[in-house]
C-alpha cells in the first residue's frame, strides 16, 4: 500500500513534469543524445556516465543545504561534513580493512557535525553563517592535523550490475551499472522529495522553514524538528563523504572535498530547494565536467587541463548571478528563532 | 456553566518589568471574556501564559479543573484551547488547507490524505459559515479571510476555549460587524471566548464580562451592562478620559496641499490610485476614509515623494513638488506621519534623541559643518521628550526600547516640532493605547488651529468622522465623494467605502 503510494507519486511526478511547458526541454536533451550517440556512441555513454558520476555527489550534498534550509538554518558547513566524513570513511575502513565500518563512520561523523551545527545555531543562536564557518575550519583543521600518509583501501565499493536492467543500450551503462552508493543516494532523494511534499513531516519542515511560529502555535516543538532535520541532514552529508572516498576515488588528500560543499549550495538554489531540482541542476554541473573532459581527452579542443578543473567554479559563479534576487528560498532561513516572542 | 479556564495568581517578569502581577480571573462554557488594557498592560503576556507559548514565573492554570505544566502548548492544545492571534500565524506561500492541518494532519499511511483534509476544511468552513477556498494560497487572500482562515485553523482542533488577540485591529467596520456575530454564535454553541481588545465599543458589543488590566494588574471585573465606554476607559487608563474630540470650528484659509489628476502604481505594478483630486486647506483636517488597500498608502506615498507619481501633480502652496525626493517634499513644508513606524518612522536601533532629528540631523543647530552638534540633540530631546510626553527612562534608550503608543509619540513629536504647511497622518493612532490616542488627537487639532492643513487617513472610521473637518470617501483608488463631516452618517460612509453608493 505504502509502496503503491510512493510509486503512485513518483509517476504522478514525472507524468506531470513531461506534460509542463519545461519539457520541451526535456525532449530537446532527449534528441542530442540519440543524435550524439548515432554519431559516437562510446563517446556519449562516456559523458552521460560521468554527468551522473561528478553529479550525484554535488546533489547528495545540496540535500543537506535542503534539508537544512527548509528547517530554516542555513548551512554553509557542508564542505566541513563532507571533509570530515571522507576523512573518516578512509582511515576507518583503511585500518580496518573493511569498507562498511568505514561507510559508517563516514556517516556517523556527518551526523555529528550536524549535531555541532544544531547545537550552535538553535540552542545558542549563533549567526547561522559564523557557525556554519566554524564547522567548516574546524573540519579543515581537524582532518589536515590528523592525516597520515601510507594508508590505503582494501578496495573500493564494487560496481553492481542490475541484471537485465543493465542490458539495456544507453540507460543501461549511464544508470545500472553503478555503486550501492550511488542507488542508494538516487533513491534517497527521490524518497526525499517525496517525503518533503507529501507527509506530515514535510509539511512540518516547510512551515518551520517559511514562519516557525506558525508551527509553534500549531503544537509542533521547532527546536526539535530543527535538530533532527539538521542531524539527519549532516548524516546524509557523511553518506556523500563515504560516496567520494569508498566509491569514487578510494583515496583521501588534505582538502579532498575541493569545495563540493559550496558548489552544493548553488545548486540548491538552482534546483529552488525542490530535490528533484536539486538533481538535474547536479546532473547539469556534472554533464559541463564530462563533456569538457571528454573533448579533452577526444582531443577536440586544446583546452589546458586548469580550465577544465575551473569549470564548476566559473559555472557555480554564473548560476548564482543569474539566480540571485530572482529566486526565493524559505523566508526564515538564517534567523534565529526565539520561542519567548511566539 | 461549568468553568473551563481558571487562571489563578500567574506572575511573569521579563528582566526588571513585571508583565504580570499575580492575576486570577476565570472563564465559563459560552461566556466571552473581554480583557481590556492599554499596551503593555500585560494582556498577550497573560494570554500566552494560558496558551503555553509563554512560561510564568508563578501562578497555576487549569483547563477543565486540570492543571496545565507551564509552557506546554501541545499539551493545551489537546486539551481544546485555540488561538487566534494578532500578527496571523498562517505560513503564507502555503495553502488554506495545509495551514489549517499543520500540527495534527490526517493521514493515509506515512503520507498526508489532501482529500480528506481539504474535505475537513469544507465541512468546518460550512458549519461556522466562514467561507474559504481550501486551495487557495495564503498570501492570495485579502487580511480578512486570512483571519477567517486563522479562526477555522483553531475550530479545526475541537476546541471550547477560544483565545482572540486583537482580532479587529486589522479589519474594516464591515468584517468587524462580522466578526462579532461569529464569535457570539461561537459562544451560543457553548465555546468560551477570550477577546484581548483595548477597542472600547467592540467590548461593550461583545462581552459578557470585562476583566481590566492595567500595569500588569487587574484593576477591576465588570459586565458592559454595568458600565459604559467612559467607565471603562477610566478603569483601563486610571483617570478620566476624554472620548469625544473637542474641537473648535475649523477657520479654513487658502489651499497648501493640492493633487491634480494623480496615478500611481502598487509594488505588484497594478494601478492603485486611480485619478486623485483632492485640495486640502490652511486650518482644516481633511479625512481619508475607506477599507484599507484601495489605494490609500499608494496615494500618501506619492505626495510624500517615496513612490513614483506616473501620472499628475501634487503642489504645496501652489508650488510643484519634486516627484520621488522625500526629503525635497519634506523641505517644501510637508510633515508626515507615515502608517508604518517600525518600517518608515523611526530606526529602532537608534536612540530616542537621535530619531528625533531624523530629517533634520544635517541642519543646524543640530549639525556644525561635517560635525553634529550633541549638545544641541540632546537640549531637543529633553524638551520634546518632556513635551509630548514620551516614556522612557532617558532620551539616550534605543527606539525600540519603547511601546508603540510612545514610539508613535517619538514621531509626532519630531513631525510637529519644525515648521509645517501640511501634516500627513496615515494611521496616526494604529495600536496605539487610549490614552495615548486622546493625547495624538490633541495634537492633530492643535497643528490644525496653529494653521496647519492636515491631509488624515486612517482605517478607524470613528476617528475620521470625529477629527475630520471635511471627509473623502475612498473606494477602488478613486475618490468616489467629499462630504461635510457635520451629520455625517456612518452608514452611508460605510455603504461609499464599500463601494455600494454613487
């Protein structure tokens, strides 16, 4: 029943998005690919593996901005989580040999720094952007001191293969022969979206994050709902840390996240806080990265390798100046609430 | 009637101010309660001690002989007491119904039934008789149904005791009218009500009895029957005050303010005044009536220089005024009371004496070259803090230190004290208290005599007909008449505004 429901949802979802004036869009993306891959299919698999690849950890990162926002604390420490959660992820499951002790630090970690920056920004009311910066140098500092080279993984997370699904030409390769931690996210922000717009929790969150005194007034305790949204928010954080070091690059370096964290925030305000937004403005970021690597590489175009590294800087500096004053985010994100003058 | 609501010696201090002083009152089933008091005389303090937002230092509430741990809302909720508050608690990028559910939603499973829920919406909406449209959008809705809203939200948990905050603060006299038969048809199906008001005729309308507050105490219990409007308004303030407006005969003498064919445009683009001529004179109050949002801020706005004129002119004393320079329109001996103090009279986190020179700061004696002469703004904030009675413990505090009655005193006072042709009042008494709006009126005849012409708007038809020497009815951002304000006749007033009569 539950099931029916959520599947119901999703259908309803995306029926409604490919009939909306916005999938012409959709369409036109549709024909490049069937064109580009007529033309050179090994090629545009490529791409389309990568988008998701670059992708999915910059939308898994804009969730915790989402989740946290949406409660109304702005969380600019989402680089420290992501930081600190692949620190721990690596030696974890470096000195123990084992990757899923390591996926759980990673994400127990995260959970922490959430936990550190609920605890700042609700019970202390510090400036939401100060406490979001301590996380942050705490973050950097913490995992540069405690580094040590000559560790390695025993291995990284295995690709799965989804029988039958992954036979199928194109979707097959670009979306079922990935990682757990890549269906697993996948899944998580669809469930996500789902959860944020159609339960009581989600209605809950939104209102906090719109006029916290509405909820008050409505029995609802914002501080608690601010807590475990920020919490659970930091875990999924710690998930996107385990996804980079035990699934992606199976390595760790001081500064390893090179700034997804902040990258994320654009994309959430790109994606106007909506998961699925979040998504495909993700997907997006991480297609501008596959397709400048793959001309690299194709050696269509003598772009030196800096400028290739640069280009989701630039576009997360085009996104935002495009977006900015346009687009409206909950209006009590940042501010501290004060229950005494419900 | 059983008792619903006993409230027994509840104290709350916030810092060194006792908000309230060991207060005991009760309510029964179907008795509206009204509790009356000036500002800061404690009512939503107390109020949202009962309803748990608030937690008292001392004191017991019980609800149905039960006693309620302090600052427990949930727990006050579920025992069937709703809140309908002054600044609505309504999420306004959301929908009527998912305000009303938020907090106890129906569900199916781990989701939200909408069906159900805007279904439930419909059902309470019809059996109150309060029409809503369950999908439409909050910030869609006109002030009114957003209250109508905020009334069915507190209906939807079953509730028996019913808390209303300044309900008609924000209402035309029509919907107050309304609001009124609602909450005694609340009352008749054995709801008790509580109404915080400090408005004199709404509470001999409405209530069954009258608990005063004043300075965190209750001064006295009595029924409308018992008493009239000046009896409670000398309960409330603890003298006698005057109600009536006493005014001389205006003496009119040559135009100051004239507006010639004016259009203007709101923050939405829609055009909001439609056309404005009005002429204002030496010596007279010219009121503004009409339901607000039919353009009168737009109108004021443009005379004053803060919003673009798209179309006419305004002059001051037959001189053009510059369009969109305030400070210009200013110089031209235009003073304004503007509606919105937090947000246009005052900076709140400036001192009392500093926001009394706020438009004059670059002139002397108040400034020396590049210099500002302390000295100076100090001897100004002494003599007007004295004259115009503004309390505050020292002119140095911050603005927003002060009660709204004292902040809007800060502006008139600055407003008054340099030379003036023409006075704009917009609002000039909104939440303000009794005594402090007696004292306001004073001063409003007091430029008027001293030759002033004042251009009054406001949303209180009862203090229009009252100061004003001549009234413009307002409908549609359009003047639709201007008549004597001698034997003027409320309803007929009321019938313009609304826009019934030609």
């Amino acid at each position: 029943m539950l099931r029916l429901q959520a599947v119901g949802a999703v259908i309803n979802m995306m029926t409604t998005a490919l009939r909306s004036r916005k999938s012409l869009y959709f369409y036109i993306v549709v024909i490049a690919i069937a064109f580009a891959y007529s033309v050179n299919s090994v090629s545009t698999v490529a791409v389309a593996a990568s988008s998701i690849t670059f992708g999915l950890p910059l939308a898994m990162a804009a969730m915790v901005g989402i989740m946290c926002e949406r409660t109304g604390v702005v969380n600019i420490g989402i680089e420290g989580t992501l930081l600190t959660s692949a620190f721990f992820g690596f030696f974890v499951a470096a000195l123990s040999q084992n990757l899923i002790w390591g996926l759980l630090a990673a994400i127990a970690s995260g959970a922490v720094t959430g936990l550190l920056l609920a605890l700042l920004t609700v019970s202390w009311k510090m400036d939401q952007i100060i406490a979001g910066t301590i996380v942050n140098i705490l973050a950097t500092g913490l995992t540069s001191f405690f580094y040590k080279q000559g560790y390695s993984l025993p291995a990284i997370f295995p690709r799965w293969s989804i029988p039958g699904l992954s036979d199928i030409p194109f979707l097959g390769r670009v979306f079922f022969q990935s990682g757990p931690i890549t269906y697993f996210g996948l899944i998580l922000i669809f469930v996500l979206y789902v959860a944020m717009y159609h339960t009581a929790w989600g209605l809950r969150t939104r209102a906090i994050g719109e006029y916290p005194s509405s909820a008050e007034t409505s029995g609802i305790s914002v501080k608690k709902f601010k807590y475990i949204n920020v919490v659970i928010a930091g875990a999924f954080g710690g998930l996107t840390g385990a996804y980079l070091t035990l699934e992606l690059v199976g390595s760790f370096d001081r500064g390893f996240s090179a700034g997804k964290g902040f990258t994320a925030l654009a994309i959430m305000i790109f994606g106007r806080w909506n998961p699925i937004g979040a998504l495909l403005a993700a997907i997006f970021f991480g297609f501008a990265q596959a397709l400048a690597n793959q001309l690299m590489i194709d050696g269509l175009v003598a772009i030196p390798g800096p400028f290739i590294n640069m280009l989701p800087y630039v576009l997360t500096i085009v996104v935002l100046a495009f977006s900015a004053g346009k687009v409206r985010g909950p209006a009590a994100a940042g501010q501290p609430y004060e229950r005494e003058q419900a | 009637m059983a008792t619903l609501l006993q409230v027994k010696n509840v104290t709350k201090s916030f810092g060194s101010v006792i908000a309230n002083n060991d207060i005991s009152f009760e309510v029964a089933e179907g008795e509206i309660v009204a509790l009356l008091g000036e500002n800061g005389a404690g009512k939503s303090t107390l109020v949202k001690s009962v309803f748990g937002l608030v937690r008292p230092d001392q004191g017991e509430i019980f609800i149905d002989g039960n006693q309620m741990a302090p600052g427990d809302t949930a727990a006050v909720i579920a025992s069937g007491v709703g809140m309908v508050h002054q600044h609505f608690k309504l999420v306004p990028v959301m929908s009527v119904t998912e305000n009303i559910i938020l907090g106890d939603e129906p569900k199916n499973g781990l989701f939200v039934n909408v069906k159900k829920a805007e279904q439930k919406v419909r059902e309470l909406s019809e059996k109150f008789g309060l029409e809503v449209d369950p999908t439409a959008n909050i910030e869609d809705l006109p002030v009114g149904t957003q209250q109508r809203v905020e009334i069915l939200k507190a209906l939807s948990k079953d509730v028996r005791l019913l808390i209303f905050d300044e309900p008609t603060a924000v209402l035309t006299p029509q919907e107050t009218d309304e609001l009124i038969l609602v909450i005694k048809n609340l009352a008749h199906l054995g709801v008790g009500v509580i109404v915080i008001t400090h408005k004199l005729r709404e509470v001999m309308a409405l209530a069954d009895r009258v608990v005063v507050l004043r300075d965190g105490k209750v001064v006295g219990t009595t029924t409308p029957k018992e008493t009239n409007e000046a009896g409670l308004a000398q309960m409330m303030v603890g003298r006698s005050v005057v109600l009536e407006v006493e005014k001389g005969v205006a003496n009119p003498g040559k135009p100051v303010l004239t507006v010639k064919g004016l259009e203007v445009f709101d923050d939405r683009n829609l055009r909001a005044v439609k056309g404005v001529d009005l002429e204002v004179r030496s010596g007279e109050i010219f009121g503004i009536a009409g339901v607000e949002g039919n353009g009168q801020r737009e109108l004021v706005e443009a005379i004053c220089g803060m919003r673009l004129r798209a179309k006419g002119e305004v002059l001051v004393s037959g001189a053009a005024t510059k369009d969109m320079h305030p400070h210009a329109v200013h110089e031209a001996g235009v003073s304004h009371i503007p509606e919105d103090r937090e947000k246009h009279g005052l900076v709140s986190s400036y001192s009392i004496s500093d926001n009394l020179i706020l438009n004059q700061f670059d002139q002397a004696p108040f400034a020396r070259g590049w210099f500002r002469n302390m000295g100076e703004i100090r001897k100004n904030a002494d003599l007007l803090v004295k004259k115009f009675d503004i309390r505050t413990t020292s002119p140095a505090a911050l603005a927003s230190s002060l009660s709204g009655g004292n902040k809007q005193k800060v502006v008139i006072a600055r407003e008054l004290s340099q030379d003036l042709q023409v006075l704009i009042a917009a609002q000039p008494t909104r939440g303000v208290d009794v005594g402090s709006i007696e004292f306001i009126h004073k001063q409003l005849i007091s430029a008027r005599d001293n030759g002033a012409g004042v251009l009054l708007v406001s949303a209180e038809l009862d203090e229009i007909i009252s100061l004003s020497d001549r009234i413009a009815v307002m409908s549609a951002g359009k003047i639709v008449a201007i008549i004597d304000s001698k034997g003027a006749d409320r309803d007929y007033i009321g019938r313009l505004m609304a826009g019934l009569d030609k």
